[in-house]
C-alpha cells in the first residue's frame, strides 16, 4: 500500500480550507493542529479581548488587520480568564509590541494559552472567499519539520462537528455561583448570606465577557452570575431587581431549546430582563420569533446601527454569526435598531413587558461607546421594579 505523500513547508504551518485548498505560512505560538468555523474581524485593535471573548469559541479569526501584536498584551485587558477562540490567521509577521501597558508578547502569550497561529497569509483574499462562500471550516497546523499529509489532515477537518446546531453555551457557563465586585470573582455558592435582597441583578452566564459585569456592576447593584443550568425559581426566590441574559457561543437554538423550561420560567415573571447577543437570540425565541445562521456573520468595531425608536445611528462592535429572522416576527416583540450594513435585527424590545435586547456589544472595550446608555436604559427599569418590590 502506498503511503500518504507528505508535503513539505519552509515556512512550517500550514492553512487547509474546507474544499480543499491550503496555504502555507508561518506558524506562531503553539506546534500543534486546531480545527473551527472560519470568520473575519474587522478590528483594527483589541486582539486580546477578542481572542478571549467566549462568544468566539469554536472558531478562527481571521484579522483583516494586518498589523496584529503592536500593542501586546496585558492583566488588564481579558475579557475571560483564557482564549476561547481555536486560533488566528494573520498576514503580515506580528509587530514589535510597542505600548506602555504591555507586560507579554502576542507570540509569547499564544504560547502560554496552548493557541496555534499562523502568519504570512493573504488575508485580504481569505476575507474574500468568506464573503463569497460563507462559513467553513479551517485547519490550522504547525510542526518543527514543516511536513504535512494533506490527505490525513482532510479527514480530521471533515469530522469536525459544525457550529450549527451546537449548544457551547451551557457547556462553557460557570459551574459555581459568584459575585462580580471590583473586577473580580467572589464566590458564593449556596452562601446568599450576604446577598441584598431586592438589590441585586442575576446573571445568566452563557459566556459573559468581563466588561459586560463591570458595566453591570456600575449601576450601583450587587451583581451575582448564575450558571444556565441554575434552577430558575430558586433564582426568584432570591428576589432579584434585574435579570441579565449574556452573550455566548454556538446556536441559540440549541441552548435555548436545551434549558428551555428553566429559561421560560424567568420570561413568565415581570422582573425587568436586558439580554445582549446570544441573550438577545433567546429572548427572541422565547417569545416565538425565529433565528438563522448568516452568510458570514457581524464581527468588528465599525458597525453602524439605526435606534428606530430616535432615529440615532450608533457605531457599535458586534461579533455574531447568528441573527433574528426577520420572517414571521410575532406581533408581541417591537424592532428597536437595525443594522444599516443589511437591515438585519439589531435590538427588540417584547410589548407590555420590561423585557429588551440587542444584537451587537455596548460594552465595548476597546470600541466605540455610542450604546452604554442601554446600561443605562436598565438601570431605569430595574429602579422602578426594586420600588414596587
């Protein structure tokens, strides 16, 4: 029997695509293999909070940046305590960290984390086929000989399960209970001793970024993070002000139909709910409307949103590969923005209850800051329901 050709890269990495085609280039970071849905962002800065958003687990991010790693990397800057992506495409070598806040490396910090990289590729083109095609899947390989089976790594691409379908979100959601004070986890458990009842606002954790939980925290409320799985009514039991509903990764089908029953349960209270991204996706679902895959998905720093309820148009960061279907929407949920790239549903709001929602980040950090007023927007809702409660 023959044996697999093997071909042979000077650079030591190399890119295979879904249809297969490949790429040869630099490996960064770790040796190894990583496999996921390939997708573009369009940021120009803020890698490590992208890197470690979980809402990009599963998946590699393509920078259509090419100059990726000037600013390195810091404490301060997670917005996890690890990288949820599967590993990045970049073109150009990373740059020389050149920033007074960094205390790593790009390259060094990949290392770190176990997340494989690769440089010297056509961004420009591989954006490109991404919008053309849509998703696919990606294979990314690096090893000290720089000798590939093509053949081979095909076979462990096709079996890699797609994003569809997939429920990430209540796998990767925190299994104990705590309080976010001051940027940091307190945990609580089954210990409510300390809780102020009436005072607080709960986290439903589908994959919640770190800024999300100090802007929470701002509004002068005690903030407690639940796992999904959390039974529902003990969560009312506690009396909360406020219910948050995080952003996270996968199919909001898949998770929403996974705790459906537990979920249902907060949406049958009146206790005001603010939902971003994938929470926005649930929210959405729970009250009858639809969700669908997109073409190639929103994930960048630069996205224009229209508030149709101002007529205000804000620069917002998104990152999703799902959306709201704008077919059948039922006749108890209000549209509230739009995105002006392609119309779709940018935020909601459900009628007659204090329920909102909106597809893309407020909170973003770095980024624009045209949204934070939904904070805000919240932080009403959840005063007028602590006085009446």
């Amino acid at each position: 029997m023959n044996k697999p050709k093997l071909l042979s890269s000077p650079k030591k990495s190399i890119l295979l695509l879904e249809n297969g085609e490949f790429y040869y280039g630099s490996g960064v970071g770790a040796y190894g293999t990583t496999i996921g849905e390939i997708c573009f962002n369009t940021s120009i800065t803020g890698y490590q909070e992208i890197m470690t958003d979980p809402s990009y687990k599963g998946q590699i991010i393509t920078f259509t940046f090419p100059h990726i790693g000037i600013t390195g990397v810091n404490r301060n800057d997670y917005e996890s305590d690890k990288i949820f992506a599967s590993g990045c495409i970049v073109n150009n070598p990373f740059s020389i960290t050149s920033n007074f806040r960094s205390e790593n490396s790009f390259d060094n910090w990949l290392k770190t984390h176990n997340k494989i990289c690769i440089t010297g590729i056509d961004t420009r083109e591989l954006t490109q086929k991404i919008r053309d095609n849509g998703y696919f899947k990606v294979l990314i390989s690096t090893n000290i000989e720089g000798k590939y089976c093509v053949k081979k790594l095909m076979s462990e691409l096709e079996d890699h399960p797609s994003l569809e379908s997939n429920d990430m979100a209540t796998d990767i959601s925190t299994k104990t209970i705590f309080e976010w004070s001051n940027g940091k986890k307190k945990k609580i458990d089954g210990n409510f001793s300390n809780l102020k009842k009436s005072k607080f606002i709960a986290v439903l954790d589908f994959g919640i970024k770190a800024n999300i939980l100090n802007l929470l925290e701002l509004t002068g409320y005690q903030v407690i993070v639940f796992p999904v799985s959390y039974k529902s009514e003990n969560i009312v039991k506690l009396k909360p002000c406020g219910i948050f509903l995080s952003n996270g990764p996968g199919d909001p089908k898949s998770t929403y139909y996974r705790n459906k029953s537990n979920l249902d349960f907060l949406f049958g209270k009146k206790i005001p709910i603010f939902g971003i991204c994938l929470g926005h996706q649930i929210l959405a679902l729970a009250h009858n409307a639809i969700t669908e895959k997109m073409h190639h998905g929103h994930r960048g720093a630069n996205h224009p949103i229209k508030n149709l309820l101002n007529q205000n148009v804000e620069i917002t960061v998104q990152n999703h590969g799902f959306v709201v279907s704008r077919t059948g929407i039922p006749d108890n949920i209000e549209i509230t923005h739009k995105s002006l790239f392609d119309n779709t549903i940018a935020g909601l709001r459900i009628k007659n209850k204090p329920f909102f929602s909106v597809q893309y980040h407020p909170e973003a950090s770095p980024g624009p800051r045209d949204s934070r007023y939904l904070f805000k927007q919240f932080r009403k809702e959840i005063d007028k329901y602590a006085k009446k409660n």
